[in-house]
C-alpha cells in the first residue's frame, strides 16, 4: 500500500486550485440513470472513488468515457438492475443507483453497504421513503431488493437529516407520478448542485437548501450538460493546513459562499483571512488561537471538517472542545495524533484537545478519508519525519493532495508499499 513521507516544519506559500466535489459529483453521475441519452459532466475530479462509481454504472449497462476532467455516461441501453456487494463495498456512496433504478426501472437490487469506520450510517430512512412512495422491499442474502408497479409521490419526513437520503428520494421522485415532499431535507451546497442539474434534465423540484424540498414528478427527464462545484471539503482542509503551518496561502477555484462556519471558526483563532466570491487568502504568523466547534447538519461546521479542525488544534494555545454530533465512531484518529505528541481527551462524543507547542514525526496509520487528511496536515507542522500509511483512503476523495502541497512548499511525497 501506497504512504506519504513528510519532513514537517515548512510553512505553506502560494496558491492552489481547489477540484470539484467529490461529494457532488457522485449523485450527479447517479443521475444520468434517470435518462435515456449522453450527459456530459465536467470539472469531475480524478479518484478512487468516482472510478468506481463509473465501474458500477458501466456494470449497469450505461456508457461511460472518463477524458481529461469530464465525464460522459449515455444509460440508454441500461438492462441491470442488480449493484453486486463487490462494487458496492468498495464506496458507501454505491447506495445512490437506488432511487433512480427503481424511477427508471421499477425494480432494483442494491447489496447493503454495511458499517465503515467512522459508524454504521445505516439506509432505513432511503427504504421508509421509498416505501411511503409505493415500493415493496426485501431485505434478503445483504441485498436490498425492491420493485414498484409506479412509485407515486406522497410527504415523507426523515427523523434524522440524511444527505444521500435526500438525495436518493429526490432522484426516485422527478418521475414518480404526483407531488413528493420531503421534510427535515438536508441543506448542503451539494444537495442544490443536485437538484439544479434535475431541473436543467427537465425535473420540477422546489426548496431545495431549505428543510422542505418539493418535486413533481414528470414523465421523462432529458440528457445534460453541466460542470460540477467546487469541492468546499477540500478547500477547508487547505485553509486549515495553511493557518496550521503558517505562511500565505491563496486557496482559489473554491465557493467561499459555501465554507461560512468553516471560515468563522479559522478566523476566530487568529489566522487572517482575506475573502472573495471564488478566493480566500490565508495568513498565519505562528501558534493560533484553540477554539471550539461542534459538527451539525450544513450550514453548521461540517464533520468532513472535524478531523482537520483538530489537527489544527492540536498547537493552538489554550484548550479546544471538539463535539462530535453526526457519527459515533469519528475520533478513531485522536489515538494517531496522540502517537505524534497530541494532548487529546476523549469522553464520548466530545474530544478536549488542549495544544502542546508542537508536534513530534511518527508513523502513522490513516483509518478514513477526512483522518488520512489530519494525520498529513499533523505531519506538515511536525518536527521530523512522519509516514502516513493507508493512503488509498486518502485517494478516495483528495485529488493528488500531496502535489498539492508540494506546490507550496511543503516536504511531502508518496513511496510505494
């Protein structure tokens, strides 16, 4: 397996460009299921994880090129409707070909996609909706199997915000017959992205970034075009590794429309932020400020952004409360920074982080995506050498992170395993 080598210490100048979202390009991609012609997508980052995204949609019979950073999927000659455990265990995120099979095709079988490190994130509120729409489901062998005669639309609440249930339930109802209504929806930028390539596919969809999203459904959606936002998760994990090593850094090709609690709790400990539309430039002068956060539903602070914030605060002066609100297992790389020299206590689902003056280089192993993320900013700051191991997590959703920081100044490469 692939690691990341890095002598810390190097304080971070430049500009880097931010990607497109992972996060919503995946139910993008999904939803040219919803179609019987070429969608064309562009700005699509270059991971693991949108691979096999494209690998199951091929599996599914659609059509699929993967150019430079575009994406072209034609699913006219669609002809599964089964998502094998293999395909599906490798991204979570898999769940997703479930509200469009089961629009398109009427049926759908769909392996669970089981726990993951950072909690279980189980899809009972996906199936309760679908269910209030019409659909039988069985649960049977670890696949979800379900079928429709005609999904029609009908009010659904979910007890918990979920994202990809928004998002699965939004996609299923564009052709579901009548109105659907969805309550306590999620909020994010990416459930927006969402709907607003629905509605360019011809889909009638109301509310979406508040907590109720209205969706008539039509008879057909038609083939799109359309470029992908930018991804706000990466461009925090920026701003938070420059005001952790200090410098100057430029984090351009963001939203900084979509990173506002992101960005108010990094100027809170005394980095300066200089803010534009599609910008912010990043000045830190050394030790920050601890501060606290809690992660909640956008537009609160992200829990994408949990594992970075704390990396961060592992130097800050004073103390910092980390509350964990959206996953039970999140703080899997508390144990990791500890090993680095971190002063980390952890009580259920808060995490006290009082800063030391400075980390120490150790190996480490990644456990997850935004953890991988931590333990390489904890190694830019460090004094030493730190390896970082496991870093196919890591692939998953940064795009070539470490070339990334290798632009600004940062030690850091990639050895094979």
């Amino acid at each position: 397996m692939d690691k990341l080598v890095i002598e810390g210490g190097r304080p971070l100048n430049g500009e880097v460009a931010i990607s497109g979202a992972k996060n919503a390009a995946l139910p993008i991609l999904f939803s040219a299921l919803l179609t019987d012609g070429p969608c064309v997508y562009h700005n699509i980052p270059y991971l693991r994880d949108i691979l096999s995204t494209i690998e199951l949609l091929e599996t599914l019979g659609a059509r699929c090129t993967f150019e430079g950073r575009t994406v072209t999927i034609d699913a006219g000659g669609m002809c599964c409707h089964e998502a094998p455990y293999d395909l599906v265990r490798k991204m979570r995120a898999s769940i997703l070909v479930l509200g469009p099979l089961m629009a398109r095709l009427k049926q759908a079988r769909v392996s669970l996609p089981g726990g993951c490190a950072i909690g279980a994130r189980p899809i009972n509120l996906h199936l309760r909706g679908l269910e209030r729409m019409g659909a039988r489901i069985e649960l049977s062998h670890g696949y979800v199997e379900t079928s429709v005669d005609k999904l029609r639309g009908n009010a659904i609440y979910f007890d918990v915000v979920t994202v990809t249930g928004t998002e699965n339930l939004m996609m299923a109802a564009t052709l579901a017959e009548g109105t659907t209504i969805l309550r306590n929806a999620a909020r994010e930028p990416e459930i927006i992205a969402l709907a607003d390539v629905l509605r360019r596919m011809g889909a009638r969809i109301s509310g979406d970034g508040s907590e109720e999203i209205t969706i008539e459904g039509v008879d057909r959606l038609t083939p799109v075009e359309t470029t992908i936002i930018p991804d706000r998760i990466e461009a925090g994990t920026f701003v938070a590794a420059a005001a952790l090593t200090g410098g100057d850094v430029t984090v351009t090709h963001c939203d900084t429309r979509h990173l506002g609690a992101i960005l108010h709790k990094i100027r809170l400990t005394g980095a300066v932020l200089d803010i534009l539309p599609d910008q912010v430039r990043v000045r830190s002068e050394g030790r920050i400020t601890s501060v606290d956060i809690k992660t909640q539903p956008y537009p609160g602070f992200p829990t994408d952004m949990q594992a970075q914030f704390m990396a961060l605060m592992t130097v800050g002066r004073g103390l910092s409360m980390v509350s964990e609100t959206i996953f039970e297992n999140r703080f899997i790389h508390v144990s990791e920074l500890q090993r680095m020299g971190a002063d980390i206590t952890v009580s259920g689902d808060t995490a006290l982080v009082k800063g030391v003056p400075h980390l120490s280089a150790a190996p480490v192993m990644a456990s997850d995506l935004r953890a991988s993320a931590s333990l390489v900013m904890a190694g830019l700051v460090a004094r030493g050498q730190t390896v970082v191991n496991r870093v196919y997590h890591l692939d998953r959703g940064y795009e070539a992170m470490e070339e990334k920081f290798k632009r600004l100044g940062a030690a850091i490469w990639r050895e094979k395993g």
